[in-house]
C-alpha cells in the first residue's frame, strides 16, 4: 500500500516549514537534557560499553551478548531520545505529565560494578572455551563527571592445540557403528582446542545415535577428558561414551537399540471425520520394522502440521516390557472441516464511495485426503461523476475457485521423492465480470501448478504447469476510444495493446532459498510458445495487425525471468544491515512486441525506489506528460534495482530504518509514447535514479507496520541541474514520498 499524491500534499500543508523547526529544536531539547539528573551523588550514568580485541580470530559479534549491563537504548543507533523524555520528567509522580514522561522515557542505566564483573568473568570463559585458556578480560573504566564507559579489552594469549585424541566407548555396537559411518570426532591433531567445537560433536553423535534406534539415548552419556599441558600448550583430548542404566537401581548395560512394531492412527477415522489410510501413511515417515528415528518423527510432525484437516498432532510411544520394540501411537484432532466468511469492505477512488463484499467457503478435506476447497463470490459496486460518459456505476463480481491437494497429483513419481519434498498441487479457475462507464472487461483464468519444498535444503519450487487468460473487451465507448485510443494525437500504442481482446497462455517456474537471513528467488516463465509452434504446424486466422489468433484471440508471447537477493548482516544485538538486489527482464517477440500491462516492470513505491511514488519513476528518462495515461507508460521491460536498510530497535516492538535505494526501470524496444525509456548500455547507468529516508516499524513479530519517508537524491528526469541533483538542492514539496505498508520492503 502506499499513500497517494493528494494524502502526501496534505500531510506536506500540516507539516509546515515552523513545525519542522519546532520538531527539530524539540529534539534538541531531548538529545541536550541532562541524563544525569536522576543519577544519585557516588553514582555513574553508563554511557557506553564496548569489547575489543587484538585477535583477529575472537567474532566480537559473538562476544557482544555476553554483555550484562548495557546503556540506554538510541534512536536510530544516535539519539538517546527514550532518557530525554525520562529526564524531562519532574520528580512529583502524581502528575499526569510526569508519569507519561517516564512512561514514554527510559529510566537511567545506573553503573553496576557487580554486573561489569560477571561480564568479565563470562567473557574470559567464552573465550577460553575457544582454545586461549590462559585468556584474560581486564574491563577498563572511563568516567567524567556522572558518566562512565566500560571497555572489556580480551588478551587472548596464544592457544592450545590439540595434540593427540582418545576414545572410551564402552558399547561394542556404538563403537562399531559411529566408526564404520565416520561419526566420530571431528577433530584432529594441531587443530585449535575449542569448549565449544567438543559441544558440537556431542550434540552431532547424540542426534546421529538417537535417528539410528537408540530411543533412550542423550547427550549425558558422552563426556570428554582433557589432559592440558601448559609447558607446549597442547591438550589430549579423549571421548567417553558410558554404558546404559536406566535408573540406579539396574546394573550398566549395553544402549537398547529399537524397532518400530506398530504405528497406529488415532481420531482418524470416526463417524464426523476420516482420512484415507494412504494419506496417513504418505504423511508418515514412522513405519514398522524401521529401527526408531527422532528425525522421522520431527518429520511426520511438520508433515501433519501442514494438512489442512489437521488441527494439531499428539505422537508417543509405548515400549514393550522385555522387547526392543516400540508402539507408535499418531493422534491427529481434525479441524473444522466447512466455514463460510462475510466479508464486506467500503470503496473510495478518488472521492466517489462505493461498497463491496465476498463470501469465502472453504471445505478441508474434500476427498477425505485433506483437500483444500476454496470458492470466493465478490461483488462490488461504485457510483462514479465521469464527464462525457453515460454511465455513470461501477460494477463488478466474480467468483474464484481453487482446489489444492497436500501431494502430488503427477504419474510415476517415486515415493522416496514423496518423502524427501514437502508437496501441493493446486488447480483454479476464476471469472472476473466488470462494467465501468469507459468500457467493460471480462476476465477468465484457469491454472494448474505445483509447489514443493525440500527444508533440510532450505528451499522451495513452484511449477506453473500451465496459467491461461482470457481477456475479453466486449464494449468501449467512444468517448474512451476518441480520447485514448483512436484519436491521432492521443493515440498510445501501449495503452491501445492493453484494452484488446487477448489470451495468456504461460508455463512457468520458481525457486526460492531462506536460511539465516539469506534469500534468492528465481522466477521464469514464458508464454505463447506453444501457441506459436501450433500456428506454424496449423492455419491460424490472422487479425488485422497481422497477429495469429487462438479461439478467435490474439495470443500475447514472451520470455520473462526475475532474479532477487536479500542478505541480512548482523551488527550487534539490535541492529542489522539489509542489502537487497533486484533484476528483471522479458521480452516480446513473435506474436506481440508489446508486453500485458500487467507483465511489465514498474519502479517506485513502498517496496522499490522509494523517493518515488508508486509507478511513476522512469522509464529511463521518460518524462510524464499525460496524468491521466502515465501510469501506463511508466512501465519496462527491464528493472534494476539495488537497495541498502539500517534496522534498528528503538524501544518496545518499534524499530527504526535509515535506507539508501537505487534503480530505475527500461524498454528493450524504442517506443514513441515512451521517448528516452530505451535501455542502452552506453547511458542507462546515467539514468539510475537515488533516493534515501527514514523509516519507522511497528514489528508484532507475525505482522510488520510499516511507514517511511523518502526523498530524491539523484533524479534522471530534470531540466536544471538543480533538479538532477535533489541531494544537493532539496526541495521538500518536490522530491519527497510517503508510504505506508504492511511488511519488511525486502
């Protein structure tokens, strides 16, 4: 979402030049305060705490959350606004003013000398773990006046090596299986001794030993001995795994190894609801005569989380008395399986009021196979004032149709691909009706994709087997066409391509990776080619512009593909850097030389140069000289885009942005309603627009509010050189833009 030009020229009279020089000297007032004010005489303001240290190969990162005591929070990484309102307040806490004084603020970080020690001694601890133990972390304190910093500088020393490794594994069957599978130590001789790396491979070996049958298996079984030796400073390292006993009154023993006997499915099958028996089992990855896996049932407990007739899963197991086999009891509790929603909603475009409603019913498990039926009814209606047209409504319904299966509904798939990928195929058809007093526009899709996913790859597909629209104009006035598009001197050739009857008929595909703050996302999809291959192999009928046409229709073709990356660095414990690119091109050829409006590249707006509003940045160094059709002109076939957020935490759930972005968009093709809009290598890089901003976040963890202001820096559209460069010569009412969002930009 964003706001629109008159919301923004409204919000620019309110804000006039006086209220920024009142908010200006206000925070002033706050950043000038005295922090002191409420710090007791013998008492220090902590201002500052920092860890540093000479060895490159400590992650002060890492060591910075060993902190215990940290001063007042800053607004954006700088202002320590929340202490300024709290110093702000009187001391009578009766009055109202003083009490949201301190509300709003934040109380004085007293030094503590107490927490400064503990800090200290964690810190020498996480670096000893680290392979440096005769490290020291001597905290070095600053004051002047009531204030104080706190440095924690580490001396490291230099580290122990290991130098020989040993095993004491007491269970033959262990013993044999972690050597014949290379499950051992990761470890070697020179390597650096690390507290932390033995923890690793503990936790590796338990998982391994508990996914291979040892169902009574933990982490407490293993130890390590370490044999130091100061004079050369290298370790000997050994790994004790001790026999089983169950409680203290049972003699040791080898680790029991476990079979699965039976699975049963509990609340499955009664006379309210049932799952088939092989949607149970494809979703299950706990089976009879497998030895026991606690991977297995993590897997079969996301599998049943993500069946829509499912509302929760409850897993246990029974162990037999004097067997190594266990019971597998799968209790699912269903879902309510029908539900219909009234939605209705309340319509404003450009000051004519109008209202709108949908009915949704979803059905859960259709086929008893946790199928997901899904019908939307919409039905809108507008009372429009537009000169020169009779009619004088808006009107529109429509009715959406999906039904998505939690497999895949493809012959010959192998069931270990079942297992391995996290799988729904989905087929829609959908009708859209509208009536407008320029023209009327109908609209059917029919598709069949898939999507799956693979989480120990951390990644996702979607196959869009085949997507086609029909776009059908059965009726526009003339004053629509006389103005737009028949006239000679309004006459606009991308406007004209985008009110004629057309079919897309596209296949596509898509791949996205997210692990630990890094995301690529692929798309490709191409549309008409099959079409095309048909027309030269059939007669096809030819329109009047030379385009072969499919059911009596032109059929648009073209390649398009998109590419975007996002990579979140950390840079303490409550900021981060966000850097994020974005490319995209598609082309058309054959059957069109023009793309579906709704195919092509736009830039500006909440989540692209956002100096800009939305759609109206480029292309290239288009100008816009027809409100009323520049929204359809400032569109390409090419986007670039390169963006750069400062996120930082302010106080409760509300984060602050500081961002610096960069793109534009293009035409492959020299059109003449778009002038200067042609990529061309030897001048786009002059037409890469820059903007920067602020921005502020309300993050509830699922749901992110989202409002930022942005302001040109480099603009390619100018006449002066003023305007080329807004950076240096800011001219509020010109070059600034409000958005409003719901969500992270990227």
């Amino acid at each position: 979402m964003y706001i629109s030009h008159n919301m923004a020229r409204c919000l620019h009279n309110i804000i006039s030049r006086t209220s920024y020089i009142t908010l200006v000297f206000f925070l002033l007032i706050l950043v000038g305060c005295d922090g002191t004010r409420y710090v007791a005489d013998g008492d220090y303001l902590l201002t500052s705490t920092r860890v540093t240290c000479d060895n490159p190969r400590i992650n002060l990162t890492t060591m910075d959350t060993y902190i215990r005591q940290r001063p007042n929070s800053k607004w954006l990484s700088t202002l320590k606004v929340p202490l300024g309102f709290y110093s702000m307040s009187g001391a009578d806490t009766t009055k109202w003013i003083n009490r949201t004084l301190r509300n709003w603020g934040q109380a004085p970080v007293v030094f503590d000398s107490l927490l400064t020690s503990k800090t200290a001694e964690d810190l020498t601890a996480a670096v000893r773990n680290e392979g440096y133990l005769n490290a020291v972390v001597a905290p070095k304190l600053s004051s002047e006046g009531k204030r104080i910093k706190v440095d924690y500088n580490i001396q490291t020393g230099s580290p122990y090596v290991v130098k020989k490794i040993n095993y004491n594994i007491k269970d033959d069957g262990i013993a044999a299986m972690l050597t014949s599978d290379n499950q051992l130590l990761d470890l070697h001789a020179g390597q650096i001794f690390s507290v932390n790396q033995l923890g690793k491979n503990r936790n590796r070996i338990t998982e391994y030993l508990t996914n291979h049958g040892y169902y009574q298996f933990n982490k407490e079984f293993i130890t390590f001995d370490v044999d130091s030796s100061q004079i050369n400073r290298t370790v000997d390292v050994t790994m004790n795994i001790d026999l089983y006993r169950r409680n203290s009154y049972q003699e040791l023993s080898k680790h029991p190894l476990y079979q699965i006997r039976n699975v049963y499915f509990e609340g499955a099958n009664t006379p309210d609801f049932r799952l088939r028996q092989s949607v149970l089992e494809q979703n299950s990855f706990i089976a009879s005569g497998k030895p026991y896996s606690a991977a297995d049932l993590q897997s079969t407990y996301t599998r049943f989380s993500r069946l829509q007739a499912v509302r929760y899963t409850n897993i246990h197991f029974d162990e037999n008395p004097d067997s190594l086999y266990l019971d597998c009891h799968i209790q699912v509790s269903p879902q309510k399986t029908n539900s219909i929603q009234f939605q209705p909603e309340g319509t404003n475009t450009e000051g004519d009021f109008g209202a709108a409603a949908s009915i949704i019913y979803q059905n859960r498990n259709l086929f008893h196979g946790s199928e997901l039926l899904n019908i939307t009814a919409r039905g809108a209606y507008e009372a429009r004032e537009l000169k020169k047209y009779k009619g004088q409504n808006y009107e529109e319904w429509g009715l959406e149709t999906s039904l998505s299966f939690p497999r895949f509904l493809f012959p010959w798939m192998k069931k270990s691909f079942h297992r391995r990928s996290s799988a729904m195929s989905e087929v829609a058809i959908n009708f859209n009706h509208q009536n407008r007093p320029e023209f009327q526009r109908r609209v059917f899709t029919a598709a069949w994709r898939y999507k799956w996913s693979n989480p120990q790859k951390h990644t996702q597909y979607k196959l869009d087997v085949i997507d086609v629209n029909f776009i059908s104009m059965p009726w526009i006035s003339e004053t629509f066409k006389h103005d737009y598009l028949d006239s000679v001197s309004n006459r606009n050739a991308i406007l004209r391509y985008n009110y004629e009857n057309l079919m897309i008929m596209k296949t596509g595909i898509g791949y996205t990776y997210s692990n630990k703050g890094k995301s690529i996302r692929l798309n490709f999809e191409s549309a008409g080619n099959l079409l095309h291959l048909l027309a030269n192999t059939m007669t096809f009928k030819k329109n009047e512009d030379g385009q072969n046409m499919a059911f009596g229709i032109a059929y648009a073709q073209y390649l398009k593909g998109e590419a975007d990356y996002t990579q979140l660095f950390g840079l303490g414990t409550k900021s981060n850097l966000a850097v994020h690119a974005r490319f995209g091109i598609a082309y058309p050829y054959g059957n069109s030389t023009i793309l579906p409006f709704e195919k092509r590249f736009f830039a500006g707006g909440n989540n692209s140069v956002r100096g800009w509003s939305v759609r109206s940045l480029g292309p290239g160094g288009y100008v816009g000289k027809d409100g009323r059709i520049d929204f359809i002109n400032q569109t390409g076939d090419i986007k670039l885009e390169f963006s750069t957020e400062l996120r930082s935490q302010l106080f409760w759930r509300f984060q602050s942005a500081l961002f610096v972005d960069a793109g534009n968009i293009w035409t492959i093709r020299e059109y003449a309603d778009q002038p200067e809009g042609q990529f061309k290598f030897d001048t786009f890089w002059k037409q890469i627009a820059v903007a920067y901003g602020v921005g502020l976040r309300l993050n509830f963890d699922y749901f992110v509010i989202r409002f930022d202001m942005g302001m040109k820096a480099v603009n390619p559209v100018y006449t002066t050189s003023r305007e080329h460069f807004p950076l240096v010569h800011p001219n509020f009412s010109r070059d600034h833009a409000f958005h409003f969002a719901v969500g992270f930009p990227f």
